[in-house]
C-alpha cells in the first residue's frame, strides 16, 4: 500500500518519540545533582507501604542531598527474582532487602559489599544481641547486613472463644494443645497452618521450627547442618499431627490462621508479630483479639527471629554507597524504628526506640514481650541451602499431617535431601 | 459480463506472467523490508532465547555473576535422571496424569456439551455463551477463587459434601485429592473452548449421513459413534493436539492453587522448570529442563502436523 507523505512523517515522528521514550528510560543518574540511592523492597500495602514512605521523605527532608528511591515488589520471593535479575543484567538496585541466606549467596557471588568499613562499633552494640548475630556471614565472618524489618512470632487468639471454655493464654504447649482441642469443634478449629511447599515455607513451617527447639534440638546446627531427624524434631512434628488427627489443627493458604480466627472460627493463629495490623483488621472488632508470647516447651522459651536485613550492592559508586549508608543508619536509628515498630507492627531493632514509643508499647503490650524476645530469639543460620531445606521440612510436614508417612519417615526424608543440599553447599 | 468473459478465456501461462509482480513484490527488497522488523522481534524475543536457554543447559549457570559459571557438558542433562526429589522422571508422569485427565476428559466432555448443545434456540445459546465464559477469565483470579472453593474450612466444596452427611475433605493439602482438584478447576477454565471447536465441526458435518443411519434403524448412541463422531475426526485430533500442549505448559494453576505441593503430587514439568530456575536459581539445570520440554512439545506439534496430513488424505 503506497504511503502518503503525512503517513509516513507520523510514523518517523512516532519512532522518534518512541527512541526518545526509551532513551529517557535508560538513564541514570539525577538530573538534581542529588545523589540517588535505589532500595529494593517489599513494604507494598497497608501501614507498611506509609510507614516506609513516610520514613523515606523524613530522611529526604533531613538530607537535601539524596534521593532514596523506592522499588517496591509485592512479595519476597519476587524481590529476590528482581534482585537476581537486576544483578544478572549488570544494574543492581543500590540496597535491598535480604534474608541471611540470599545474603550468604549473593556474597558468594562477590556482588556485595561488607559494611565493616561504614558501621562503627557503637553502630553495632546499639542493636539487641539477637539481631546483631544475624548481620555476619560464617564465610569470612564480615558485616554484610544491616538490620530493618525484625520480627518475633507471637500467639493471637479469640479471648471470647477461650474465656468461653475457661481457658487463658496457654503458657506451655501442652496447654495450648488441650486448649486448642477444647475450642474445636462445630466448625471451629484450634488453629490453622499454611507450611507452605518444597518451593516456598510458609508461617507453619517456621512454627515446627519453633517448636523442634522447644523440644531441645534447633532443626539447623550453627554451621547450617541440618538436625531433622533429632528426637526433639520427632516429637514437635507428632504434637502437630496429633492436634491435626483431634481436629484441632487445619491446612490451608493465604493466612489461614487470620482468616479462621477474623471469621470467628479459629481459637489461634500463631504468626509474626508483623501479622498485628492485619489481624487486628480481620477480627475488626467482633470479638477482643488477646496477643500473648510462645508458650514454652520442656526445653524452656524458643522463638525464631524472623524478618529481613538490609545489604549493599557492589555495583553502586562510592558516593551511591555513601549516601546508600546514611540512609540505613537513619533506617535502624532510634526515632524511626520508634515510628516504624508503632505503625508497622515489625518490632523495634535496638532497644534505644523503646523510650519514644512508651505510649505504643502501653496500649500494644506485644510490642514490649516481642522486643523482649529479641535478646533471646535466634535466626536462622545464614547458609544458602536453608530456605530449600525449610521447603523440604515444609513437604516433610504436608506427608505427616495428612497421614501419608509417620513423623519420623516424612521427617528422615526431608533429612536425606536436606543433607545432601547443605553438602553440595548450594 | 464481458470482462468475466474475458477474464475466463486468459490462459494459465497468462495467469502465471501475471502473477509475476506479485511474486517479485513478496520476494524484493520492499517486502523483506517490511517483513524486518516482524523478525527482528520474533528473533530477539523468541530464537535468540532458545538459542541461548540451550547454550545456559551446557552450563552450572552463575546468574549473579556469569564469570563463575562453568562448562559441564552434558551435566545437567545427566542430572535429569538423578537429581533430588522430586525427579524428572517423577514430575513428568505427573505432567502425564494432568495431560491424560485433561486431553480425555477435556475431549470426552466437551465433546459431549457440544453435542447437546448443538441445536439452537436462545435457551441453549445462552448455555453456549455460560460454558465458554470461564475460558476467557483470568487464570490467576479464578485459581484464586478456585483456592477458596476448596477451603477446608469455609469452602464451597465442603460444604456440598456436608449438605450430603459426608465429612469434609483437604482437597489442596492431600496428596490423594490434590491434582483432580486442579483438574476440576482446569477443565472448568479450558472445556469451554474445546466446546466452542466441536460446535464449530457438528456445523459443518453432513446431516444427511445421520438421517440414513436413523432410517436404517441406528440409535442415537450409533448414529453418534459410527457417523457423527468419525466426521469430527479432524476437529478431534486438533482439540486432542492443543489440548495436550496447552496442558504439558499449564503453570499459573499449579503456582497459585498448590504450589506444586503437598509432597511434590502437583509438581509437573513446567513448575518444576520455575522451582529450578527462579525459586532455587539452578538455572543451568533449568535451562536443560527447558530444553527437554521444549523437545517434547515440539514432538507432539510435529505429531499434530503428521495426523492432520494422514487424516486430510
């Protein structure tokens, strides 16, 4: 078809735009002369999203010179997809969100950078013990992390249910499972459990964890191994199938837990600390939420600290790096951990935050009994293989409770593939 | 009419000589210019891809830093037959029972709707448009949705078999009930366009056919077995041909209703592919798993273009 001449200089100004379009695209750099530092993270809803946004424009404001860019990702297993593939095509975000074992591989990978030169000694010693452990990599025993969203997992259930049977807040597990039996029943349930699968471990699985190292054996050595098969293992992973078999205990996706007990019909969810705001809004005020710590085992009090740290990337200049720093001092300072732990629900990374948020920590007591569970709560070793070995105590936990093998062959099996990961050392 | 006349009376050499600017226009400079930009796209996002998919198979892949990546041959492919759980061999029978349940029950019933519901009438072509709408629904939502119809605890299937006296069932958590769960839902989304191709064939087979086997005394299930059904062999063999590559490639329901879970039972090739590649980032392993399904497919499209030839003969 012939072209006429306007046709033709429409398409040629259409290609010019389009060139343009994506040339502005591939820039870098701030045309302001401010420094930009680019943060890859999760913080994609609710009060999470306005906290973090509200944090970014206080340091903004602070700091004329910098411009922190927010690259949002709806969840973690996509953040890490974008991160890998931001890396793989040569432009990293300048910080992003990491738990220890991305940390651990992309510091395999030599595309991070140890933040022992930025962080001061005083730095470090500001934050609790539990969440200072977690910053350092076994591998050459640098600070490659810095702390940000920190988490405890904590119990939340339906005071109206319980106070109902005559019960309170368990202390022990063996009271929490005669009082989950005692609620269920009717359409109710104890509580409800997502473990999640071999290609992502969810809230359940991090409960058996939990409650392994109640028993006595954490499911992880400190040098990564795994201990699946350990006597301690055995038992929490019966406790739970025995509550499944008494239908006090449910499988189910998407926050089971906070969907069973906002619908009324769940006595318990057993879940981060960070669940509080969502919890609070599915209950929306049917019936008093009550929040009270893990109950303990025979081995005494364990909890998991769970949440991400924050790491630098390589590529970033030294001036992005420098600007990058200040912005993760500002981040775990104690004014905004203060407003960060009152409106997220992540509890506070140093204890110096609890002082300005007395009014918070009075109405909200799980924020104190969380924090106070950091100076004890232990994180996962920071190995590449964990979160797959976690996937496979995830199946192992799926086989047992739904009655396809015992306990302890659902969990040898998960020992052998565990194993035979941490030995490859991917 | 003396321009048809003439028009009849040209020969077909004349016909050919005339053909010749056309043919000049296909192949000159102009219509590879115009084809170009089609190819280059087609090559950047499609060849070049697969191209290098199989150049990353011969690889152990560094993803964070290609510099660390190492040749290994034929490594990946060997490890198809003895990596961990869940193996090649395991996720393809998987892939198989999915395949399998989609291409015989997605045939037999949507062969079936089609066939009840080819005569016409407003009633039944309102039916036609309620069968074909979940084909056009998105996949993530409706997997969503269909996650909530199989809860436990609130879900709609339960709650018939509770209407029924019968206890409840873990359709998504039991590695029994898990893939015909999937499978319910995917036959739900997909029968709706098989249905639409089979109505598309019953209106154009001869009826005359069916009337004499009727006036030779054949029932409605002979006329459909010996007459109907042989003069839909074509539109058959295409629906059995989309059916079972559109179902070797199925993913987004596996991803969002079990996450390939519980204990691996919904863990097909192709989710196994994404656990690899983007869950474990063992994506030389990965690369040779691509390349294997990519094979596989390529098989059965080749199968497809055999059985149409045969069929056509």
């Amino acid at each position: 078809m012939p072209q006429s001449p306007l046709t033709r200089a429409v398409a040629v100004l259409a290609a010019g735009v389009l060139a343009a379009g994506g040339l502005a695209g591939c820039g870098a750099g701030s045309s302001t002369g401010k420094t930009t530092v680019t943060f890859m993270e999760t913080m994609s809803s609710g009060t999470l999203k306005s906290s973090m946004e509200y944090l970014t424009k206080q340091f903004e404001k602070q700091h004329k010179d910098i411009d922190v860019q927010l690259v949002v990702e709806p969840d973690y297993p996509t953040l890490r997809n974008k991160e890998t593939a931001a890396l793989a095509a040569g432009k990293p975000p300048t910080i992003g969100q990491a738990y220890s074992d991305w940390a651990a591989t992309y510091a395999k990978s030599q595309v991070l950078v140890p933040l022992d030169g930025y962080a001061g000694k005083a730095d470090v010693a500001a934050l609790y013990p539990g969440v200072r452990s977690d910053l350092y990599l076994p591998s050459d025993h640098k600070l490659y992390m810095w702390p940000f969203n920190k988490s405890v997992v904590i119990q939340y259930y339906n005071q109206k249910m319980l106070s109902g049977k005559g019960k309170s807040a368990p202390k022990t597990w063996d009271e929490f499972a005669a009082t989950a039996k005692a609620v269920s029943g009717h359409g109710t349930v104890g509580v409800s459990i997502d473990p999640g699968t071999s290609a992502g471990p969810a809230g359940g699985e991090a409960w058996f964890e939990i409650l392994a190292a109640a028993y006595g054996t954490p499911v992880f050595a400190s040098d990564g191994k795994p201990r699946f098969t350990s006597p301690a293992a055995v038992q929490a992973m019966t406790y739970l199938a025995d509550l499944k078999k008494a239908g006090a205990l449910s499988l189910g996706k998407n926050y089971p837990g906070q969907v069973a007990l906002g619908a009324g019909k769940g006595g318990f969810d057993i879940s981060s600390v960070a669940s509080y705001f969502y919890n609070q809004q599915a209950v929306g005020g049917k019936f008093p939420m009550g929040t009270a710590p893990l109950p303990s085992g025979p081995a005494g009090a364990a909890n998991q600290l769970a949440g991400t740290n924050i790491v630098m990337f390589a590529k970033a200049s030294d001036q992005e790096k420098k600007a990058a720093w200040t912005f993760m001092k500002y981040l775990s300072s104690p004014d905004a951990q203060a407003y960060w732990a009152s409106h997220s629900g992540y509890l506070p990374v140093t204890p110096a935050a609890l002082p300005k948020m007395a009014d918070f920590i009075a109405k909200n007591p799980y924020q104190k009994f969380g924090a106070d569970a950091l100076k004890t709560a232990k994180a996962d070793p920071p190995y590449p293989w964990v979160t797959k070995a976690q996937g496979e105590l995830a199946v192992a936990m799926q086989s047992a409770l739904t009655g396809k093998q015992t306990p302890a062959a659902a969990l040898a099996d998960a020992q052998k593939q565990a194993a035979a990961e941490a030995k490859s050392g991917e | 009419m003396a321009t048809t006349q003439a028009e009849q009376r040209v020969s077909p050499r004349a016909v050919q000589v005339g053909r010749r600017p056309a043919r000049r226009a296909r192949n000159g400079p102009l219509a590879v210019g115009l084809t170009l930009p089609a190819l280059l796209i087609f090559a950047v996002f499609t060849i070049l891809p697969t191209a290098y998919t199989f150049v990353i198979s011969l690889f152990d892949w560094n993803p964070l830093n290609v510099a660390q990546s190492r040749f290994i041959g034929a490594g990946n492919y060997t490890k198809l037959f003895g990596h961990a759980t869940p193996s090649f061999a395991a996720s393809g029978l998987t892939s198989l029972y999915f395949t399998a349940g989609m291409v015989i029950g997605g045939t037999a019933l949507s062969l079936a709707i089609a066939v009840l519901l080819q005569r016409g009438g407003a009633l039944l072509g309102a039916v036609r448009v309620a069968v074909f709408v979940p084909h056009v629904t998105p996949l993530v939502a409706t997997s969503i949705v269909w996650v909530w119809i199989f809860n436990p605890q609130f879900g709609l299937a339960n709650a018939v078999l509770h209407l029924f006296g019968l206890s409840g069932v873990d359709w998504l958590d039991n590695s029994a009930t898990a893939m015909p769960a999937v499978l319910a839902y995917s036959l739900w989304h997909e029968v709706g366009f098989t249905v639409v191709i089979f109505l598309g064939g019953l209106s154009v087979i001869s009826g005359e056919l069916g009337e004499a086997a009727r006036v030779d005394g054949a029932n409605r299930w002979q006329e459909f077995w010996y007459v109907t059904w042989p003069q839909l062999r074509p539109v058959t063999v295409f629906v059995v041909t989309i059916s079972t590559i559109s179902s070797l490639q199925a993913f987004t329901q596996f991803f969002l209703m079990t996450g390939g879970g519980p204990v691996h039972a919904t863990t097909t090739l192709s989710f196994l592919l994404y656990q690899e590649a983007f869950v474990f980032f063992h994506t030389g392993y990965a690369a040779a798993l691509a390349v294997v399904l990519f094979v596989v497919t390529a098989l059965f499209t080749l199968l497809q273009f055999r059985t149409r030839r045969s069929s056509s003969r």
